[in-house]
C-alpha cells in the first residue's frame, strides 16, 4: 500500500515496545499496552473490550451550591440513602444480576452453549464475581433504575478454555438523570463473555470516581477509575484480592444469553460476534426478552506510537481542535505536546469520527496488529446519524444487529444509497502473527425495514452481497444470505483490508412487487392506473 515507507519508518521503535511488555507465556487477551517511549510521542490504542471491562456497579448522586458549582458527590445503594434523595443529577452504570426472586428485571435470564453439531451444553452458575462489593445498588423498576451487582460467574465443563472452563458474564446498563425527572434515561448496554480463571493478589475495584477533582469545569461525566486497578490487560474484572484473568474464548462453541429487560432496546445493536441470531420479545407485563446467541471471533488490537515531528499531515489535522485527550506520561494534558507522551485511547465509540481517526492512523498503524484477543459483544447503537433514513428512523421494535471482526466499524444501521445497503469497515491486512486477516461481517435486518426501504411486499426477498475495496476493485468473499422469522441474514466472510464497503443489494421477483394505484386527470377525463411504481401517462396529471 502506499503509506508502507511511512509506516515502516514510524514504527521500528514503536511496535518493539509491546514486545518488551507482552510475556511470552501469555495470551493476547491479557495484552498489556506498550509503555511511550519518550516526550513528543502520540500513540493509539484500540482495545475494543477496554470499556465493558472497566468498571465496577455504582450509583453516583451529584449535588451543587448555589453559584452552581460542584460541591458534593454521594454514592448510594438505595435511592433513600442520605444524599441521594434530592440531587442535581445522578448516573449509574450497573452490571445485571442473574434473574431470581429478588431480581426479576434487567437481568440475566439464562446462560447457554451450543457445540457445532448442535448440541446444548450444561452451565452451572458459580456465583458472582466481587461479589457484594461496596458499590452495589438496588434497583427501582418505577423510575427506570436497575440493580447493580458483580458480574455472573458460570461453568461450561464442556467447553474447555486455556484456563479452565469458567466465563464471566458482564452486561451493563448506563444511565442518568437530571433533576426534576423522575426516571432515569437509559443511555446504553453492552454485554460481553470472556473465558476466565480466577487468580488471587491484591489488586483493587475498577470504579467510577466520587473525586470532585476529576470533575472539572461542572462536566458531570463518569469519571476516571480509582484505588488500585489491575493491570490493564490481565483482569477482565477484579476485587481486593481477585482477578478474572482473561483466556481466549472458544470458537468452535456457539454461547447464548437471554435477558429480561425493563427498559427498552428498541432499534439496532452491533457486536463482536460472528453468526447471530437475536431475537427481542414483549411480555404482557411489559417486559422485553432478549436472546442473542453467536460465536466468538478475534478482533485486531492496534497499540502504536509516533514521535510527533515525523506524524502524519492528516493525523495532525485531524487532531488540531481535538485538544490533548487521552492518557499522558512524563506529564499532564495541560502542557504542550512536546513535553509529553499522549496516548489516544479515548476511542470506544465506532462512529464516523472515530473510523475517521482509524483511518488517519494507518499510515503509522502499517499492515499489522499488535494482537488478535477473542471477544463475544453486544452493544445497543450509539450511532443513528450515518444510517439516516426513514424506514431506519421509523423502525418500531427490534430492527437489526450488525457485527463484524473489523477493528472499526460503523455501529449503525448500513447506508441506503442507489439501491444498495453500504457498511463501512477497516482493519490491518495481517494479523499479529503475520498471516493475512480475514474479515467477517453479518447483518441481521428487519424484514419489514427492507420491504419498507425498496417498497417490497411480503413475498420472500432475495439478495446478493458483495466486498468493495477502497479501490473500487471487487474483494473476494463468502456471502450467506437467507430469510427467517422475520428476519433477513446476509454475511460476507474472509474478505481482506484496509477499508472495504460491504455492499447489500436486495431484489424481489417483479411478479411480487406491491402494486399501488393512483389517479391521473386530463381535463375530465380521469384513468386509475396501477403498477409497482406507477406513472401517469403522457399529458396527465396525479390527482
């Protein structure tokens, strides 16, 4: 590719570091980003898992004075607690407990495996992972508010891993509100598995922080992790004196989960998965049931630095107004870049600005990842504005999943543009072990939202998939494409990178098109004319 000098000259230091960091006898999911090198260095790193996997349940209430300025933070376990009755705002985010007499709403209904024949798998449930930990909360159905506990612990005796046959399940919801509401605005979820074995140390709870300090200038965010975390890379989750260390998921086993859910997931999803199914079903007593099942894939983990006098032009006209974000050595976001190593690492999101950072990275980022973690996630659309459509925007109900391998993706629905369903994708061509990378992507849409975006009827719809490289030029792939149950499955697989389109064009037998009628007036003469898109004939007009 074009940018390989580039690339070649900026990271012989760069990607020796990881090297340095990474033991030999460990596992890409248990990767440790490379320490920065020297001042004057900006570094990227995409670990697709950091933020599913950062952070312990907690209620915060936040309270200000009358200048409105921070003065106060509480942490709660009940909405009654002191502090937490009257505030300015509240946030929470809450790992979901398995259902039970006590939890019966946004929680974990069922755990299940599958093998590739088919077969179901027994899951015994071991417990809870940091388990009554000192921010738990009770949850309050009428105002929108889910518990937070530890994270569900189960065992697969059938599903060995590196590390045993234990997994972590982690779901959490992320949620606020201000004052004067009485509910609480659910802001997201996102899911995740990961196959663990349970290692004892002292290491310390990953959560949010009540230090007015690390909210500065009345930005009430969640903020930074406090006490003693552990090591990035090695706890999928972690206590005082327990780590969930992190193995690579199993690819040959098909895991589920189902969830009964109070609030509502309405719309689209996109995961780390590859071949889903989901379903999301209504209660009469208002509850969604939600099953997703999917098996694991690898991800590229990109983890690279670039001394700033040699960064390229688009990578610092990218970040020109962006501010010093990120995580600083040799000193604090407040001091000029030269005096610093900054590292980008604020990238969760996967929306148009943050392919845009991905793509102004390769030529630093070159043809290879720094590691290649298993994961199994499922995260709700933060992204509606790159799927802008109507039959998108008026989905009602459960609408699709998208999800893919690729290092960075679109997390909305694909674009509809001349007919075809476009979704943007890119990632390194080679793997961390140097051998080509092959991309997966499935797409799992409402059958109504296609026959509404081509104007369908209900008569079976087919369709061909296929990969455009950047280029232009065809990209050979695997395509599946079928109908079930309401839902239309098209994937394309082994595909290659750096940023190809997946390309969805849906056609139906002319014979099934939905005919409409309308009618056309020439002076008092007036015709009734009928077809899938009928035109009035020469001289009349649509009444």
């Amino acid at each position: 590719m074009k940018f390989k000098k580039l690339a070649l000259l900026t990271l012989i230091v760069s990607l020796a570091f990881p090297a340095l960091t990474q033991a030999a006898d460990t596992f890409d999911e248990q990767y440790v980003p490379s320490p920065a090198p020297a001042k004057n260095h900006q570094g990227y790193l995409l670990q697709d898992s950091a933020e599913l996997r950062r952070f312990s349940s907690m209620l915060i209430s936040f309270n200000k004075d009358s200048a409105g300025k921070l003065k106060s933070i509480a942490t709660c376990t009940t909405l009654s607690d002191a502090g937490c009755e009257s505030v300015n705002r509240q946030m929470y985010r809450a790992i979901l407990p398995q259902c039970d007499a006590i939890y019966t709403f946004d929680c974990i209904n069922k755990v299940f495996a599958k093998t590739e024949e088919g077969k179901n798998l027994s899951v015994e449930t071991v417990g809870t992972f940091a388990a009554n930990a000192n921010f738990d909360f009770k949850g309050d159905t009428s105002q929108n508010l889910p518990s937070g506990t530890g994270a569900l612990l189960v065992r697969i005796p059938d599903a060995p891993h590196a590390g045993g046959n234990l997994y972590l399940i982690k779901a959490e919801m992320v949620g606020s509100r201000e004052a004067g509401n009485s509910k609480f605005n659910f802001q997201k979820m996102q899911t995740g598995i990961f196959a663990v074995s349970l290692k004892s140390g002292s290491y310390g709870f990953m959560v949010m922080s009540t230090d007015i300090a690390q909210y500065p200038d009345d930005r009430w965010v969640i903020g930074s992790v406090v006490g003693n975390p552990a090591p990035i890379g090695e706890c999928v989750m972690s206590s005082l004196t327990q780590c969930a260390q992190a193995f690579p998921l199993p690819q040959n086993i098909s895991f589920g989960l189902q969830f009964v859910m109070n609030n509502k997931l309405d719309g689209w999803l996109h995961g780390r998965m590859k071949s889903p199914t989901v379903a999301l079903e209504k209660q009469s007593n208002g509850y969604q049931v939600l099953t997703v099942q999917a098996n694991a894939i690898k991800v590229p983990l990109i983890d690279v630095w670039v001394n700033n006098d040699v960064m390229p032009a688009g990578l610092k006209e990218y970040y020109k107004d962006f501010g010093n974000y990120g995580s600083t050595s040799f000193g604090t976001k407040e001091q000029p870049l030269s005096e610093i190593a900054l590292r980008r690492d604020m990238n969760s999101n996967n929306d148009e600005s943050s392919m845009k950072e991905f793509i102004n990275w390769i030529p630093v980022i070159g043809d290879k990842a720094q590691a290649m973690p298993t994961a199994w996630m499922l995260k709700t659309m933060s992204n509606y504005g790159q799927g802008s459509n109507d039959c998108f925007a008026k989905a009602t109900g459960f609408a699709g999943v998208v999800s893919t391998n690729a290092a960075q993706y679109l997390d909305g629905p694909p674009t509809f543009n001349n007919g075809f369903l476009d979704y943007k994708v890119a990632a390194p061509h080679l793997t961390s072990t140097g051998d080509v990378f092959k991309g997966s992507y499935d797409l799992a849409m409402s059958s109504d939202v296609a026959r509404c975006l081509y104007g369908f009827s209900k008569a079976p719809v087919s369709a061909t998939v296929s990969v455009v490289s950047e280029s232009g030029e065809p990209n050979i792939a695997t395509t599946l494409v079928r109908e079930k149950d309401g839902f239309l499955f098209l994937a394309a697989y082994n595909f290659t990178f750096s940023s190809p389109t997946v390309r969805v064009k849906l056609s139906q037998a002319a014979s099934t098109l939905k005919k409409t009628s309308i009618i056309c007036i020439k002076g008092k003469t007036s015709k009734k004319v009928s077809a899938v898109n009928p035109k009035c004939p020469t001289g009349y007009k649509k009444k």
